[in-house]
C-alpha cells in the first residue's frame, strides 16, 4: 500500500482506524521516514479518482489550488462536467506533518494557520478520527495556504510591536533615565548577526567601575543569574506590562520586591552571560515585547 497517496474513500470508523494504524506503523518501521517529520514536499504530484458527488471546485480546494490551474493541468474542456473515476493529476506543494505524541488536530490546524475543515478535506482519514490521532500518522497541509499564515504572522507581530510601542509612548512620555552614565551605544535595537537584539548596548569607559542606574522607578522583580545568556541580571516592573531588563552585571546591590527610584543604583557594568565584554544589555518591554529603547531615553 502506498501510504503517501490519498486512501480510498471508507465507510466507517473502523477501516478507518485500520488505515491509520498500518500508516503510523508504516511509518515507526520505515527507515527514511525519520528524514522528514514536517517538510515542504516541492512540486508533489499525485493522482486522484474522483469519488461520487464531487466537484472540480471542491477537490481544487481540498488540495490549496486555483480551479483554472486544476482544469488547464488537465485539459478539462468543461469542468461542470465530471465524470465518476476520471484521474486527475495534481501537482501542488504542501507540508506534510507526522504527527508527534499529545498533538491533536486542532494543534496542527493552529501551527501552520489552517482552518481544521481544510485539513479533514485533504486528509479523508480526519474525517472519522479527528480526535484521536496516531504518533507517526500524516497530516498533509497545503501550502498555499500555509504561506498565508505565515504572512498573517508577520503582520500579527508587527501591529503587536506597533502597539506595545504605543502604549509605552503613552506611559514613559516623561521619558527613562539612562541606565549608564556619559554612555557610548555599541550595539543597537534589531536584527544583529542574522538574529534578534532585543535591546541596546551601552558602555562606559570605567567599564567595571561604572554603575548601573534604574531608568525609571519601580520594584525589582528580578535580580541574579536567572536567565541562560544575559549573566546577573535585574529587571524592573514599571507597572502596566511595562519592564526594563539590565544585563551582563558585575554585581548587583538590590533584591527582588525593593522598591527603586529612578536613578537609583542597581549594580556595577560587568561581562557576564553571553558577553564579549564590558558593557550594559538594555531592554525595554511592552507586555514581554522588546520595544527600541533609544527613542525614550531622556536627551
């Protein structure tokens, strides 16, 4: 049985299990099934017999294409007319997903922003089993649709960030306090070697010597080495979601539920955690997410 082709329709809940079952065990003992567990299958290519009752509409939907790419890959001079059996050649990318242990259908939908109909309409097994699946079962998730959830994200994270700064536009107007003294920034806010800097990096010339300044009054809620790469750390609650991070410390003077004024020393610049040396790592967070914190540090 060819287990990466679409099975033929079932009639009840137990073939379907059934099926289910040789595919996962299929999958357990295939030594090439491990190479793969989510992957972008490019340009996949199948054969599809159409069942009673379909349309070209609804199988062009199942599998993430357009009606007009369905019809001119097969040379369909009407599509309002679909005969029973006729093959079908469908070539479209897609993910396909192996189900791992405590994932459910929902989980899988939510992952790669699918609707969970679309996925039962791919996968006909879904249809009797989508509540309870198989670790090492296939799930197939089209790709198109994928790529839009994807550009979903992107757009969902950047109002979230627009948003944060909104609000810690409405709440700092009085602007933060440098946490460094005559500071010299060495790193700024963004995307820093191929990754995410979350903040700024500030130093000054007594390196060691120079102290650490709340950037605005609050209570500590962090302070020590709690968090892998940022070394001896405190962080500030401001209230609202509002907290500032300071990082890499050489040590630290305050506890966490002391209340601190803006401009009150915290600790010394150090280099601990993930540093290359003597500096300051600066964050400023709107409900956890890091906002520049450049634009509200006081002239």
């Amino acid at each position: 049985m060819d287990y990466t082709q679409t099975p033929p329709p079932l009639v009840s809940r137990e073939e379907a299990q059934k099926a289910v079952v040789e595919q996962a065990l299929f999958q357990a003992f295939n030594p090439f099934a491990g190479l793969a567990q989510t992957t972008a299958s490019p340009s996949k290519v199948m054969v599809y017999s159409v069942q009673k009752g379909e349309t070209l509409s609804e199988i062009a939907h199942r599998y993430g294409l357009s009606l007009h790419k369905l019809v001119e890959a097969n040379k369909i001079k009407n599509p309002n007319f679909v005969g029973i059996g006729l093959k079908l050649v469908i070539s479209n990318d897609e993910v396909r997903h192996m189900v791992k242990r405590g994932e459910t259908l929902n989980y899988i939908a939510q992952r790669y922003g699918v609707s969970k109909e679309l996925l039962v309409e791919r996968n006909p097994l879904l249809k009797w089993l989508s509540d309870n699946l198989y670790v090492g079962q296939v799930v197939y998730v089209p790709v198109m649709a994928n790529k839009q959830m994807q550009a979903n994200e992107v757009q969902q994270k950047r109002n979230t960030a627009q948003a944060a700064s909104r609000q810690v536009t409405a709440r700092v107007r009085g602007g933060l306090e440098w946490p460094v003294k005559e500071a010299t920034v060495t790193s700024g806010f963004g995307v820093r070697w191929g990754k995410a800097h979350k903040g700024v990096d500030l130093w000054n010339q007594d390196e060691a010597k120079a102290p650490i300044y709340a950037a605005k009054g609050g209570v500590v809620v962090e302070a020590g080495a709690n968090r892998s790469g940022y070394g001896r750390m405190v962080v500030l609650d401001h209230g609202d979601g509002l907290q500032t991070f300071y990082a890499h410390m050489r040590s630290i003077i305050v506890t966490p539920g002391q209340s601190v004024e803006a401009g009150e020393v915290l600790g010394f610049m150090g280099r601990t955690g993930d540093s290359t040396g003597y500096h300051l790592h600066f964050e400023v967070r709107q409900d956890d997410v890091p906002i520049n914190p450049l634009p509200y540090l006081s002239r």
